[in-house]
C-alpha cells in the first residue's frame, strides 16, 4: 500500500432499496494506488457501492470521500456507436483533450495559444493516438478493425470499445464492473497484465479468481450488508476468511454451552435459598455474556447435472468438415472426436471460430462439407453465449420449465427450479426481467432436463458469482459425459479441462500444453507486435530454436501432464473429501449453535461427539491431501 491520507474513504455509508437494506452503517478506507477487487454474492449491493462512489446515487446516510482533484471513470452498460472509426471514437473519450485539439487550431491569442499547448504536454496529447491504438490492439482489435467504423460491430465488441475508451481517460480513480464479461481469454489476459501497471487507483468488481490473484493487491468484501477489507489476492482473503469464520464457529460453540450451563444451573437452583445468591451471580454472568453473531451463509445453488446412461464411443466424430456462414467457410477441414468422459477446453481469439464450432457440435449450424457421425441416442446440452437466444424472455421460469418437462406439476417445476437459487417470487418473474446470474443460472436448469451426454458450455460464468462458479466447477467434474467449454476465466478451464483445442487460423488443431504454455505464447505474440519493451524478458538461454525446439516442447509437456495425471487425480478426490467433510462440520456446528438441542441432553452429546468424529476425520483428510499436494508439487519440479 501506498503511504499517506487514504484517498477514498467510506463512513457509516447505509443504502436501502425499499424495505431491502444492502449496506448498512459501512466504512472503508482506500488508499492512493491500492488495486481493489470488490466480491461478494450476486445481489449484495457491488454495483450499487460503485454508483455511490461516483454519484450516480446518492445514500441513505454516511458519506463517501473522493478528493476533488481526483477524476473518476466508470464502466457503463451503454455500447458506443455511431460512423467514427473505433479510434476515433477511443480518442474522443477524453472530451477535454477533442476540445484542446480542436481549440489548437482556430486559437489566436498567443497566450491562450501557449495555455493550450501547456495542457496538451500535460495530456500527453501527441501519443494519445498510439495510446489508443495499443489498448484496442490489447482488447482484440488490429490494425484494420480500428478503422472501421463503430456501428459495424456487434453490441459485444462495442463495450469493448467502451472498455477501450474507459482505460484510455486513464481516470485517478477507475471503477471497473465484470470488466471482462465481453472479453475472450486473449483479451482477458491482456487486461489482467495492464490493471496490474496502472498508474491511478482501481476499485473492481469482478468475479474472475484469476484476475483477482494477479491484477489486485487487496479485497473488499460485501456480504449481509457489511463489507470487510483484506490485504492481499483473492486467494488470500479466501484463506483468511476461512480462518476467521472457524474460529467465530469454535468460540460461539463454547459460548453456547457455557450459556446452556449457567442457564442450567439458574433453572435448578433459583428458587432454594441457599442458592439464590449463586444463581443470582449466574444470571449477571449472563447478562454479561454478549452473543458471537451467527455466520449467515446464503442457500447454495446445486448446479449438478444427472447421471446419464453411457454411449459406445465415439459420441461425436467430424471428418473433413467445413464450416461457415453463406458461402464465406469459417474452419475449413476439421476432423476430431468426442468420448465419454472426454474434458476439451477450446482456446483462441474472438472471431477465430470458437462460438462457430460448439453451434456446429450443438446441432445449431449443419456443415457446409464433409463427415458428422454422432450417435443416434445422443443428447446435447448446449449453453450458449448469448442467453436470449434460448429463451423466451416473456414468459417465466416456471412456464418455461413447464414446457420442457411433460406431465409435470408446477409444484415439480418450482422444485426443480429451486435447486438452482429461484424463489417463488424469482420464479415467477418474466425472463426478460431477471439478472444476467439469474438467466444463465436458468438455463442450467433447462440443461439438465434432457440428461445430455455433451454439455457444451460457451461462456457459463458470465455473471456468475464466485461461489456459483465453484459449484459448476464441481458440477462439470462430477458429470459422467463429456464437456466442451469456451470461457475467458482461466481458472474454470484450468479447474475442468484436461485437453485444449486451438481454434485459429481456420483451423481447429489440438494444442500441447496447458494454460500456462497458452499464457507465455500468448503475452509473447503480443510483445512481438509492441513497441512496449516487456517488465521481464524470458530466459530462452536452454529453450531449443524454431519449429522442431517448440515441438519438442509441446511433447515435454504432453509427457509432463500425462505421467502427473493420476496424481492430480488423488489430490483432486482427496480435496473433494475435504470439501465433503467441512460441509458436514458446518452442519454440525450449525446445530450445536441452537440451544433447542440442549434441552435433550442426550442428544446433544451425541451431536457433540459426532462433531469429535467429523473433526478428527477432517484433520486426516486435510493432512492426507496437503501430503498429495506437496507430492505432485515436487512431482512437477522434477
């Protein structure tokens, strides 16, 4: 952290939305420089503190400080158009610098003249457009495209030149929301590498772990209407909490029992005289005991897939197949297949063909040439990046159910929504009206209706928060068929996929290594086409030469992943197990936190030593796969 006066402060800052409180009585300090990812649940107010911060909305009460000198920038839902060319549009952001320019050439007097001319050194005006052109560049867009004019793009693309225009202001004080919902992985990483040596001070709402491990040096946490500030990554605030909340667990457990023992005594003994002076000490005793608050965790979504009866392989298989739009061929000469169990992650840049593919696998688009087999029983679930393309935004969840399960109640489509976070109220609301969360979260549940033997998954986690990413995560490594998932969170791919497909230059190829191979390849082609001298060059001293030393690489690493494979298999299970565990230890706690239980004394001792039975385990768990861990660890050192 940066020395000195925090440059945004937050002081008993409360917001409501009618009866709904989402902050209450918050304070933060941030300081000038501090990089800030902003988490919590979807719904628990991020946005909102944002629109606070920059005056969109004003609070209830409390007070937010920005020092006036201080320029704010916030990303905004709304997509640029219009006949500019994408770098103009870019440079027109910064709305003091088009009036300067423009001023420049009509000013006549020479001391406006030099004014003009200070503040535009001061801009640095005369790189602005390079400036420019470097951050569409890192955001996907060459040479040729920021020429083009802005209307020409879809409505995806052009947040990207809001994005564009945003980072290009370079604001004192940058407010990023979801700021890589519309980026694919390229652009993702490019992004994570720019935030990281950015020059003002970030607050960021985000819920790419990945982008919070790298890119910020702090936390901000929101949950039941308090926010909590951690120092350090995503990861670190994760462990940190996870200490914080087992040690509140452990003294309000003590507290309890001490409570259920004074309360005990005071029961038995207050009407005999020779006691009441005791029990009357007992009862100040509690009185003085004040409470350790409950930890509220919200209900969690089930985003498992059912079990499915299993196909002779091949599932799906292509052979010489072109692919396209009209007569324009998109991925010309493809030939894969697909098994059970099979785990592909599909790489590459936007508009290289990666959406065109998993539309052809799901039945959306027939081949132009060439060989499709699939089996005659297969079914497909298919997620698709885009969700108003699968649903009727003007009906709700429930009807929508209703019309996919045959014979079935509204009871049962209410239940099966259920399981996916949907309220009564929530499912009862028009789709079109429902959050971005709440529609991919909705066609999870369609998904699973079909019991697919293929979930092809383009961009799930796009407004997913961090604890339902987890869940599909663990979703997709429970489900028995086979997976095709595109998505610009590299850790989801990391979590799920054990091959890669590169989809690039019209072709679909297999690629051999994993995503730490694609992230050197791909910040190393972008060095090469930048006048950015990079922070740290690679040390190519041992690395072998031309195509046969990046061949013999893509092998290493191929031996590499295949020999570590049934390790990571058991560190996997062995995490599961830990998972398994702490959900029952949770469970447990929560019941030897009500003081109903203490009134059948038996009963709570049971609980009590069921609870010594799941800690004891839990410890074995945890020390067996740490051992794992540092066993594969190793493994991949040598």
């Amino acid at each position: 952290m940066v020395n000195g006066a925090p440059m945004l402060r937050i002081d008993n800052l409360t917001y409501r939305i009618g009866p709904r409180v989402l902050l209450e009585e918050v304070n933060a300090s941030v300081n000038v420089g501090d990089r800030v990812g902003l988490v919590g649940r979807n719904g628990t107010g991020k946005t909102t503190l944002l629109k606070l911060i920059c005056g969109d909305i004003g609070p209830e009460s409390g007070s937010i400080e920005v020092p006036r000198r201080w320029s704010i920038g916030i990303t905004r839902q709304e997509a640029p158009g219009g006949d500019k060319s994408l770098i103009d549009t870019v440079l027109a952001f910064d709305a003091e610098l088009v009036s300067l320019m423009a001023e420049s050439e009509t000013a006549a007097d020479p001391y406006r003249i030099a004014e003009i001319h200070t503040r535009l050194a001061d801009k640095d005006a005369y790189s602005a457009p390079s400036r420019a052109a470097s951050i569409l560049s890192g955001l996907g867009f060459d040479e040729a495209a920021q020429q083009r004019p802005c209307s020409s793009y879809s409505g995806g693309w052009r947040m990207r030149v809001a994005l564009a225009g945003l980072l290009f202001t370079q604001p004192e004080l940058l407010l990023l929301d979801e700021p890589t919902n519309h980026l694919d992985l390229e652009a993702t990483l490019w992004l994570e590498e720019y935030l990281k040596h950015y020059p003002g001070t970030i607050l960021m709402v985000s819920h790419d772990r990945d982008l919070l491990n790298r890119a910020v040096n702090a936390i901000l946490h929101l949950e039941n209407a308090k926010m909590t500030l951690y120092q350090g990554n995503y990861d670190r605030f994760e462990a940190t909490r996870r200490m914080q909340l087992e040690q509140n667990e452990k003294l309000r457990a003590k507290q309890m029992a001490r409570r259920a023992e004074l309360e005990g005594f005071i029961a038995r003994f207050r009407a005999k005289a020779s006691k009441a002076k005791q029990a009357q000490s007992r009862i100040k005793m509690l009185e003085r005991l004040q409470p350790i608050a409950e930890h509220h965790e919200e209900a969690s979504i089930d985003l498992s897939f059912p079990e499915i009866d299993e196909l002779a392989p091949p599932l799906y298989a292509l052979n010489h197949v072109n692919i396209g739009y009209g007569e324009r061929v998109v991925l010309h000469n493809i030939s894969l297949r697909l098994d059970n169990e099979d785990r592909i992650g599909i790489l590459g840049a936007n508009g290289n063909g990666k959406s065109t593919l998993v539309k052809l696998l799901a039945g959306r688009l027939a081949p132009m040439s060439g060989d499709v087999s699939r089996s005659s029983k297969l079914r497909i679930g298919y997620f698709a990046q885009h969700q108003a393309d699968e649903l009727d935004l003007s009906v709700t969840p429930v009807v929508e159910m209703m019309r996919r399960l045959e014979k079935a109640t509204e009871q049962q489509a209410r239940n099966h929504l259920g399981r996916f976070g949907f309220t009564q109220q929530r499912s009862q609301t028009q789709i079109g009206k429902l959050s971005g969360g709440e529609k991919a979260r909705l066609l999870f549940a369609l998904m699973t209706l079909a019991k697919p033997h293929i979930l092809l998954l383009d961009e799930p986690t796009n407004h997913l928060d961090m604890d339902t990413r987890e869940s599909l995560a663990q979703a997709i490594n429970a489900f028995e068929g086979a997976v095709v998932i595109i998505s610009h969170d590299p850790s989801i791919i990391e979590m799920t996929a054990d091959r890669l497909w590169l989809v690039e230059d019209g072709k679909v190829t297999s690629f051999e290594g994993d995503l730490d191979d694609y992230r050197t390849r791909t910040l190393q082609a972008r060095d090469k086409t930048s006048d950015k001298t990079p922070d740290k060059t690679p040390d190519k001293t041992q690395a072998p030469s031309g195509e046969d030393g990046r061949k013999a690489q893509r092998q290493k690493s191929a031996e590499r992943r295949q020999n570590l494979a049934p390790l990571k298999k058991k560190v996997d299970q062995a995490a599961a197990k830990v998972t398994r565990l702490e959900g029952e230890k949770a469970k447990l706690a929560a019941r030897l936190a009500d003081p109903k239980l203490y009134a059948d004394a038996a009963k709570a001792l049971e609980v009590q030593k069921e609870m010594g039975r799941i800690e004891k385990d839990l410890a074995e768990a945890e020390e067996a796969w740490m051992t794992l861990e540092g066993q594969l660890e190793q493994a991949a050192l040598n």
